[in-house]
C-alpha cells in the first residue's frame, strides 16, 4: 500500500508508496488482489487490459478523496445463517460469498489491519498518536509522490483532480481498493510519527547531501503508457516526425505530467527517482528518446532534453533545505525498516484456516500460532 502501500512512479512515501501503493513494501504474486504495500503499488505488474486505441474514449472516474479517519467502524453483527442475497427467491448462502472473498482477499485485507495495528501498538507505547490531520497530510504526501516519478516542491501546486485520477488508475491496475489504500496510509502517519522521534541530521550527513543534490542532474520529458500496443503506436508517430511533446500531451495517462507536455524536474544520480527509469536518463544523449521502460506495471519513454554539470553553491547556503530533504529520507527509510521489523517480531494468531494457509505460503518464516 510502496503503498508501498512508494516507489512506485513517484519517490517511495511508504509505499509504497502508491508503490509499493503504496510500498505496499514489496511487490507480490498475482492473484487478485495479493499483499501490496499500497504507497509502492506501482511496483506490482498490473492485471491484463485490452490493447484499446489511444484515443478512445476513457470515462474519468469520480476522484473525491475519501475521508482518512483513522479505524473503521465495526461490522454489523448478523445471525450466521442469514443469507448474503436471493435470485428470483433463492438463497445465497453468506458462508459462500465470505469464503470466496477470505480466500480471494482476505490475506490482503488482514494483513493492512495486523501492520495498521502494530504501529498503532508501537506509537502507542511511546506515548505517541497519529491525528486526522496527520492522516491527511500522509496522504497528500502520497498523492503527490504517486503523481509524478519526481517529488517536487513541498508547495506543491499541482492539479489535485488529475492528481486523484493518476491514483485511481494506478489503484485500479493493481487490484487494491482506495479503502486498502487508506489503511497503509493511516500505518504510515503513525510509523512517521514513531520514525520521526529522536532524528538527528548532523553536519558529516549535510556534506553527504550537498554532493547528492548538486552533482550532475538531467532533466527529461516523460511519457506513460499502458501496453506495448500504445508503444507502438507512439513509435509510429515519432518515425513519422511527430514531436514528443505533443504525443505526451496527446497519449500520455499520466494526466499531471502530461499536463505539462511530460517535463520533470531535474534529478540527479541520487534523487528518488525509479531506478530503471533514472538509469536510463544518464544513458541517454540529449534529444535522444529511451526504449519502453516497464515500472509499476506501465510503459515508460523518455527524451532526455537537458545535462546540467554540478552545481556551485555553498553548503551554509542551502543548509536549510538540505536539512529538510534529507530528514524526510530519514525518516521514509527508517519507515520502512520499521514496518519490516515490526512485523517480522510479531506474534500473530490467525483463527482462519485459508487465511493461516494464505500466510505461511506467503510469509513462510512468520511466528504464526
């Protein structure tokens, strides 16, 4: 849920990410919908969709966010032997339909809940809470780190509308629900919380950073596909001398880059940009155009349209937001590890028969009981 549920396009917020969303930490086998870490969901290849044209015609979803408060209210108690529904008055049995949905989801869905609650548990023992509005800011961050596969500024003001649309698709690719979605983000503001504690970015770490964030950079125009049909659809056009940019704005999905005919911020070796993706940018000669680049389960090109040699500028200079950028690095990695270990030392009971044969497939080293 990464995200992750992040690294998905996109710096990775927990995921991911929208990651793995995000990381929803790693990437996972491919049944429907299987243990993603939501902020990193981008990192899981996406169910089969058809090959349509490009240009048709894609109905755009609603994109209200949901409302993140934290803890879902508890399920309706109802007699066990009550039907799920009638056809034409006969009965579906509500054992049925719960035993397809445990053994289809229900290891994803448990799996949110049981990290949800132990970095509640952790957060807890530190005297620490996690806040609607923390909840919120978590996933504003991830919203933002989904959109593009480069973190821009903290003000950030892009198309939030696109931006919620960017995530859908993205969601709906990887089989995970926005309710999935927001339980890895709900985990994240409270692993934040506990990662943040005690930090301390001293002077040798700023030196590492300044070298990191103004060494030699790129900047490329990005364009988002979702099958080899529409690569090689573009490629047609380029080689009939149709310019990149306008096939971004014209193809792109991915509405907020393409919004701006696909140009990113410049990055460098370093920055949290998806590997394949940064890699092929320092391979390329300016004006040149990458091979299909697959990451998060769609198609990448890019045009490398700038080099820029590093930059001169004093350490005390740019010492405040050195220290920004690289605490929240800090604290992104120390949440990562965090959720891993934390799980990893849990004491988990399942009482389910499908669920516990789920989960030591899955997790076969687990401390199950």
């Amino acid at each position: 849920m990464s995200i992750s549920m992040r690294s998905l396009l996109g710096t990775a917020v927990a995921l991911s990410t929208l990651a793995a969303l995000v990381a929803c930490a790693g990437c996972v086998q491919q049944r429907k919908p299987s243990g993603p870490t939501v902020t990193q969901a981008w990192e899981r290849p996406a169910r089969p969709e058809s090959d349509r044209p490009l240009d048709a015609a894609t109905p755009a979803p609603e994109n209200q966010a949901p409302d993140p408060t934290p803890a879902s209210p508890e399920p309706e108690i109802r007699p066990p032997a009550e039907p799920i529904a009638y056809v034409n008055g006969r009965a579906i049995a509500r054992r049925r339909a719960t035993d397809i949905l445990i053994d289809a989801y229900g290891l994803d869905v448990v799996e949110l809940l049981i990290r949800l609650e132990l970095a509640k548990e952790t957060a807890a023992s530190l005297g620490l809470a996690a806040s609607l509005e923390d909840v919120r800011a978590e996933y504003d961050l991830a919203l933002r780190s989904i959109s593009s596969p480069v973190l821009g500024p903290e003000d950030d003001d892009s198309d939030r509308p696109a931006a919620e649309r960017v995530l859908d698709g993205m969601l709906a690719r990887n089989g995970v629900s926005k309710t999935q979605f927001m339980l890895k983000i709900e985990q994240d503001a409270y692993l934040r919380k506990v990662a943040d504690r005690d930090l301390v970015v001293d002077d040798g770490l700023l030196t590492a950073e300044h070298d990191r964030a103004y060494g030699p950079r790129v900047q490329v125009r990005h364009m988002q596909l979702n099958s080899l049909a529409e690569v090689s659809q573009v490629r047609a056009e380029l080689d009939a001398g149709v310019d990149f940019e306008l096939l971004v704005r014209k193809y792109s999905r991915n509405e907020v880059t393409a919004a701006a005919g696909g140009l990113l911020p410049p990055f460098s070796r370093h920055d949290d940009v998806p590997p394949l993706l940064r890699e092929a940018a320092f391979e390329l000669q300016e004006g040149q155009i990458s091979n299909a680049i697959r990451e998060d389960g769609t198609y990448h090109l890019i045009r490398l349209e700038r080099r820029f040699p590093p930059t001169e500028i004093s350490a005390d200079l740019v010492r405040d937001e050195l220290r920004t950028r690289l605490h929240r690095r800090l604290v992104e990695q120390r949440m990562r590890q965090l959720a891993a270990d934390l799980f990893d030392a849990a004491d988990i009971q399942l009482t389910d028969p499908t669920l516990l044969r789920r989960f030591r497939e899955k997790h076969p080293n687990a401390r199950l009981r």
